[in-house]
C-alpha cells in the first residue's frame, strides 16, 4: 500500500489541508474498512476500480469522482478491485467557498461532481484521470478552484471558532465557544450547520475523538484508562462511549483490522 500527501500552493492552504494518493494492487480478500468522521469534506477521484460504500448494509459504488460530505457517523467502503485514488482534503469549512448545494444536505453522501459543476464537474474528472502525474492532477484542481474561489463566503467567526476547537483538541464547551466567540448559541449552531454541516458539539466530540486516535497511532497503551486520561476525558466510560458512537466498534475491536486503513483516511495531522 502506498499512501502519500501534497501541500497546496499557499493562496489555497487556508481552504486545503493536503492532497493525497493512495494505490494497492488488487486484493484477494478485500476486507470491509471503517471510515472514522474527522470534520473535513473531501473531494476524491478514482483512477483505479471503485469502491463499495456501505448505506443500510447495502453496497452502493462511489461514484468515479465525487464531493464527500461530513461523515456523522463510521462510513464502511470496500476496494472492489486495484486502488488508485487522487482526493483533496479540505479543512473543516474549507469547502463552504465552492458549494452548490447546502453544505448540510452533503451529509454522508458521496455527490457526484456532475451533480455539483454540471459539465464543468465532468470535465475535470477527466481531466484528473488522464493527467500522467500528480503534478498536473494538482494542477488541474488548483485551477478549477482558484476559478471559483468566494471568500466572501468564508465566514471568519466560524473560522475563528473551528481554530479555537483545535487548539484546546475539542476540550471546550458549546456554551463556551458562545461566549468566547461573543454570539449566542442558536446562532453559532446555524452558522456551523451551513459552513460546515455539523454542530459545534458534533466536531468538538469529532475533534476529541481525532485527537486521541492520533495518540494511539503514535503510542503504545496498556490500558484504556490512561488512553482516555491522556485524551482528557472525564472517565474511560466516557471514552468507549464516543468512541463507538464515531467508530461503531470498542477502542479494542476497532485497534486491530480497522486501524491501519483508517490511519491513512482521516487527518492525523490538524
């Protein structure tokens, strides 16, 4: 398996967190791998056979590209042949500029870009599939954004708001955030759901949880105690809660097959 990352080009690093690619060949027994939500949108192309997402137990292909919305809950795909993928990472309300349709109503879809751009959402996917390199892959993207990049869209309290989420690792109340960020809470919440499309409360808890699966990927635990202790949570009970609720198994279950392809899809770097 070969995964690798890309910077943007810095009039884009506010909007992108990286690029990344990543190749397998076909596998004899593809394994069922759980997506953890971690508070971006990403838009992926596929260069080598799809993928199966799972929606009510049913497997659905991916299309060939697409925008994918915020995962409010563990997303399970399946490699149905050779993995070639190309997917842009935006940061947590970095897609907010370029949406055509309510960022809430993306939530854990995966939207075609002919659905988003029309004909000029097919004409880069070819574009992205014939390119030869991944220079020209990023080339064709940083353009066709570029393009349309409003940063009148971009709302800076929400921005100001995300940043503070990270920088205490989600360790911070709704009503905090409300009075930190001088706005009520009714109106950060509509805010959030437009820019981002979860609650403030939703990627807090997405933020925590990132946060300690970043610990884990990095460090050896004994227990989950001192896991959940390191993550800054009240008790472990606590932990294996939210920890089922984003990933729909235990820490323990979830530690073995799940862990290393999941490692590689959500942004173990904030």
């Amino acid at each position: 398996m070969d995964y690798q990352t890309f910077q943007p080009q810095p009039e884009l690093a506010s909007i992108i967190k990286c690029y990344w690619t990543l190749e397998n060949p076909k596998e004899a027994n593809p394994q069922v791998q759980t997506i953890v939500p971690d508070g971006c949108m990403e838009m992926i192309f596929h260069y080598g056979d799809l993928y199966n997402q799972y929606i009510g137990g049913k497997a659905v292909l991916q299309p060939r590209s697409c925008v994918f919305g915020q995962l409010t809950e563990p997303l399970q795909i399946e490699p149905t042949g050779v993995t070639g993928i190309f997917s842009v990472r935006f940061h947590h309300n970095g897609f907010i500029p370029f949406a055509t349709i309510p960022i809430k109503d993306m939530d854990d879809q995966a939207v075609s870009l002919e659905r988003l751009f029309g004909t000029q959402g097919t004409e880069l996917e070819e574009k992205v599939l014939k390119a030869s390199t991944i220079e020209e892959k990023i080339n064709s993207i940083e353009q066709f954004l570029l393009e349309r990049l409003n940063v009148e869209t971009i709302d800076r309290m929400v921005q100001s708001t995300v940043d503070l989420l990270l920088g205490m690792n989600g360790r911070i109340s709704v009503n905090e955030l409300s009075q930190q960020s001088n706005i009520n809470r009714r109106q950060l919440e509509r805010k959030f759901s437009s820019a981002i499309g979860m609650s403030p409360k939703q990627l807090s808890k997405t933020i925590r949880l990132q946060t300690a699966l970043k610990l884990l990927l990095h460090k050896d635990y004994n227990t989950l105690t001192t896991l959940a202790h390191d993550s800054d949570y009240y008790d472990q009970a606590h932990f294996i809660k939210d920890f089922k609720e984003f990933t729909g198994l235990s820490p323990k279950e979830f530690y073995g097959d799940n862990f290393q392809m999941s490692s590689l899809f959500y942004g173990t770097d904030f």
